[in-house]
C-alpha cells in the first residue's frame, strides 16, 4: 500500500512539474509576442509622424504692418488716385456722322422750238401820181373803210390754249420718265458714278413709239439695252392731242433707281 501511493505522489509530483514547466514556456512567448507587438506600432507611430512632418508644412506667419495716417493726407492720397485715374482713361472718340447723299434727279433736256423771229414791216413809200389833182374832193375815211375791209385779229385765247406751259410739258416728261422706269430692270453693278443714258424719242399722235436711240450711252452697254426695252414696253405714252408738236420728238435722260 505504501508502495502504491508513493508511485501515485510520484506521479503527481510528475503531473505538477511538467505543468510548471508548460507554464513557464507559455508565460515567456507571451512575453516576446507582447514586446514585439510594442515594437511594431511604436515604429508605425513614428514612420507616420515623420510623414507628416515632411509633408505637411504649416505656412508661415504674415507680418502686416499698419501705419496711422491723419486726414489730410488721406485726402491728398486720393486726390493723387484720381489724377493718375484721369491720366489712364483713353480719349473719347468723336463719331463723325456719315454725310447723307441726296440723289437729285437731273431736269430732263427738252428741245425747244425756235421763237419766231418778229418781221418788222417797212412802211413803203408814197409815190406822187403825176395825175393828182390837188383840187379834186377828198374821199372821206368811212369811204376807205369801205372799199377795203380790216383784216380779223387773230384770237389770243385760241393761241394761248394750244400751247403749253413749261410746268405742263415738265409734268408730261415726268409721266413718261415714271412709265419707262416701272419697266426698267436696271442690271447689277450700277453705282452712283455711272452716267445717266440721254435718250431720243421720237412719238406718234396717238402716243405710240416711232423710234427711240441712244445719244449719250451711260457706258454700260446692258444697262443702255435695257433702258431701249422698257421704252418700247413703256409706250404709248400719254402726251396732249392738241398740243402734240411739243412732244413729237423728245431728248429726256434717265436715272436708273
């Protein structure tokens, strides 16, 4: 019986031992795990703030300095900024206004008859009848009248009233010149310069065209053409039957609009 329980404290004293041991080989790695987990983050503490120190750098300080100024010359300070102010701004352009052209129609040439020339009438001489009697009766005057009769005054009205005024025959040009340019097609490329074509119609009594030419071209010989077409286009034109000499042959010049 002692033997047996010898063997058994022997056992025991075994079982202790070797968990004393196990206890032991614990307690150290515990330790080396724990010193090197220190370590670790000690180092990741410093790499970081290394870090920021070389990256992050606070900016430096700015040194503003203020200085008191009196009233005076403060008003001078500013009378300084708007003369330099003055001195900068740029000159204000004058606008010209643009000269406005007025196109002025040129007076149409009109041939004008001739005036008749006045005859002056040379009384004749009295020849002495070598057989007048001087003591024979003289005829009275109402005897004269008589035997020749007075030639009838031509009537004024009537020669008034077959011609015009120079008003009415510029109204009729004007008529005609308004007709010729309702059917004009003036070509391109006509300027201010181009000279103005001078026409010459020649019309019939009832206002139909005879003939028509140019007599000073304009210099364009398309827009000379065109002018010719709208003539014949244009006809018959509307002249007096009374007073048609007046219009019978015409010079008028006209202005492409």
């Amino acid at each position: 019986m002692k033997q047996r329980s010898q063997e058994i404290k022997g056992r025991q004293a075994r079982f202790f031992h070797a968990k004393n041991d196990s206890y032991s080989t614990f307690s150290g790695l515990d330790f080396l795990f724990a010193v090197l987990a220190h370590i670790l983050i000690i180092s990741v503490i410093a790499i970081i703030a290394w870090w920021q120190s070389n990256h992050t750098q606070t900016p430096p300080l700015k040194r503003i300095e203020v200085s008191m100024i009196s009233a005076h010359d403060l008003k001078k300070m500013q009378h300084q900024a708007r003369k330099s102010h003055q001195k900068k701004a740029k000159p204000i352009e004058k606008v010209h206004k643009s000269k406005i052209k007025i196109k002025t129609k040129k007076k149409p040439v009109l041939k004008l008859k001739p005036k008749p020339k006045k005859i002056k009438k040379v009384a004749k001489k009295i020849k002495e009848d070598p057989n007048f009697d001087p003591f024979a009766p003289i005829e009275s005057s109402s005897n004269k009248h008589r035997k020749t009769p007075a030639k009838p005054k031509p009537d004024m009205a009537n020669i008034m009233g077959k011609q015009l005024s120079t008003q009415e025959i510029d109204r009729y040009i004007a008529m005609m010149q308004a007709a010729v340019q309702s059917h004009w097609k003036v070509p391109g490329g006509i300027n201010e310069k181009t000279p103005d074509p001078l026409v010459e119609m020649i019309l019939r009594r009832n206002g139909q065209l005879l003939s028509v030419r140019i007599l000073e071209s304009s210099g364009n010989s398309t827009l000379d053409q065109t002018l010719i077409a709208a003539i014949r286009a244009a006809a018959p034109f509307n002249v007096p039957s009374k007073q048609f000499e007046s219009f019978r042959n015409n010079r008028i010049r006209f202005h492409p609009l």
